[in-house]
C-alpha cells in the first residue's frame, strides 16, 4: 500500500476529493478504478459513494458527539489486563496506556472500562482454598444434601469472631462485572482471627435461638477452648431446648481439633458434625455475626468493656425467628458449594 492511501486511512478526505469520487462513479467507474485514480483506498471510495446515495451528500455529517480520547484498541487492551490482574489499579491501566502510545486521565480508562461492563467495587475477603480443600467441601455438601431439616434443626452451630470498637477495616477495589463478586479473582484470600482495638467472641446458637456468648480473654488455646466447652456447652443446648441429643459444629481450628479438646468432646459423649476447612460461607452464623456487629455498632460504644456488655445484650435480643432462616438456607449453602465446585460462594 502507498504512503498516501495509508495516511488517507487514517486521515479524513478533502470534500472536493469525495465530490470527484461520486463524479466519476455517476460517470459510470468502478471502485477499483476509482481507487487507482484518485490513489484513494477502495473500501473508502465504497463507504463515500454509500454515504452519498443515502443522503444525497459528501460533506461530513454531525457527529453525535465528542470523538473518543481512547482508540478500540486501547481500550481492548486495558480489558486484557483487568481480566488477567482485576486487582491493578488505575494508576497502573495509565501506565500501560502511555506505554501503547495512547496517554489517557483516569476518568477516560474508568469510563472505558465502564462501557465493557467492568466497575471498580470493593473485593469480598475470602479463606484461601486449596484443592484440597475444595474436594473435602464437595464432598461434605454431597453428603449432607438430603439430610431432614429434623436433622439440621438439632445442631449447635458454633464459632468465634472479632469485634472491633469502632468498626474499621481496610478495603481493596477491583473490577468486575455484575454479579461477579464472589468469582475467586475477585476476592481477597484471608486467615481466621486477627487483632487491634476489639474484642475476641466464642458463641453458639440453634434454629431454636441463640446460645451462650463467651468473651474471650488473652490468647486463646486448647486449654482455654476446653474450657469454655466446659463452662457454656451444655448449658447453651438447654437454652436453646436442644436437650442432650444435640450435634456439635465448630471449624478444624488447631485448638478445637487439639487432643485435649477431642478427649473432652469422647467424655461427654458429643456428637461433632466433621467439618471441611476453611468454610465459614457454610456455618448459618454468619449471619448471625453480622446482625449482632450491626446492632452493636449503632449503640456506638466507648470503650472495650461497654463492647463486651452491648455484644451480650444484643446477642441474647435476636429473635428465634432470625436464628431459624439462616439455618433453613443450609441446604442452598450445600448446593451453592456443589454448583461452585467447591470454591468459594456467594454466603
């Protein structure tokens, strides 16, 4: 191809080219003698003489607005490496813009990427799982998927958590497209347990409503775990009405799994539901968390020991209705796992 047709490519015609284009089509020449003539590419004279029997003009027509700071290339290429990294930045797309030759603002790669379906939102923090760990939650799931709601109704469901004083925690963007949250890409891996201005909790509850709520003071081990066991197991099944034919849940934390922990569960003849790692979107409470460090947070308290105090309160205040629906959705949890195989979910 000549110097000409290719800066021609690239570059809009004169109208007086694009008028003795349309002459000497109307005098009876084909594109391609055309395009020899006039040293015009043949696809421009065709798209010139098209737009001239469809409106009867050649000068350029309105643009229905301003032209685009970024090329389709361009923009094809920041997609390629939002779908390869959803986690870079923007700061980083401008980098590999400039490197392309196209320098772009911020606002024009956000906008580019908005029109590929691609939102900066914060990422979901969810536990790092091996394949190891997949496999034992498929088959966990498959196991239990046709227990009777009879069954589930009769497990204490257990865990721990952090509360913090005021509620702060970091956040990471990425983008992704709707409903894509929870995509393995888009999430944050996290380990259990951390710490800072907050308090540890040990709680447990039923579709019969909540059990015991246990502060949790220093570090806590095998010894301190048995202990709470000790102190609150049983006494939070009666709560509940649960009586002593009951099925414990807890997570293969270290410390629940520990060989004092296990003699103490075989003494008191425990029934303990065998638990995947890393599974805390199939534990109903969760939920439960939530709740109780939303209604927690609105009583804005002062200081770690009214924390403690508002946390039991408002433990002790959720409703047998609440504690009943998480655990009725334990089997769309079981096929939601099934359906993800065996990575993370939307719960």
């Amino acid at each position: 191809m000549s110097e000409q047709m290719r800066i021609m490519r690239s570059k809009e015609l004169p109208k007086e080219l694009r008028d003795r284009i349309v002459a000497r089509h109307r005098s009876g020449q084909g594109y391609k003698r055309i395009s020899a003539a006039l040293k015009v590419p043949k696809s421009t004279v065709a798209s010139i003489i098209l737009k001239w029997k469809k409106f009867g003009m050649t000068r350029t027509l309105p643009r229905p607005g301003r032209p685009a700071k970024l090329s389709n290339r361009g923009r094809r290429a920041l997609v390629r490496e939002v779908k390869k990294n959803p986690k870079i930045t923007v700061a980083e797309l401008q980098r590999c813009s400039r490197e392309m030759g196209e320098s772009s603002t911020k606002s024009t790669i956000t906008a580019a990427l908005h029109q590929s379906g691609l939102y900066g939102r914060v990422a979901r923090r969810k536990p790092l799982l091996s394949a190891r760990h997949m496999k034992a939650r498929i088959e966990f799931a498959k196991k239990h998927m046709k227990d009777s709601q009879t069954m589930r109704n009769k497990i204490l469901w257990s865990d721990e958590t952090k509360i913090e004083l005021f509620g702060v925690n970091s956040k990471r963007y990425v983008w992704r497209k709707p409903g894509t949250a929870h995509h393995l890409p888009n999430t944050i891996p996290t380990v259990k347990h951390g710490g800072g201005g907050s308090i540890r909790l040990w709680g447990c509850f039923s579709a019969a409503g909540t059990g015991r709520l246990v502060a949790i003071e220093g570090k806590m081990n095998a010894a301190n775990y048995r202990d709470i066991l000790e102190e609150n197991l049983f006494q939070s099944a009666q709560d509940p009405r649960l009586g002593r034919r009951f099925t414990f849940q807890q997570d293969n934390n270290p410390k629940h799994t520990a060989k004092i922990t296990k003699e103490w569960l075989r003494n008191n003849s425990v029934t303990i539901l065998d638990w995947p790692s890393q599974s805390p979107d199939l534990n109903p409470i969760e939920h439960l968390w939530r709740d109780l460090k939303m209604a927690v947070h609105q009583r804005s308290p002062s200081n770690l020991t009214e924390l403690e105090r508002i946390c039991k309160e408002e433990w002790q205040r959720i409703p047998k209705s609440r504690c009943e629906k998480p655990v009725a959705s334990f089997p769309r949890r079981l096929m939601a796992v099934v359906a993800q195989k065996g990575a993370s979910t939307q719960y």
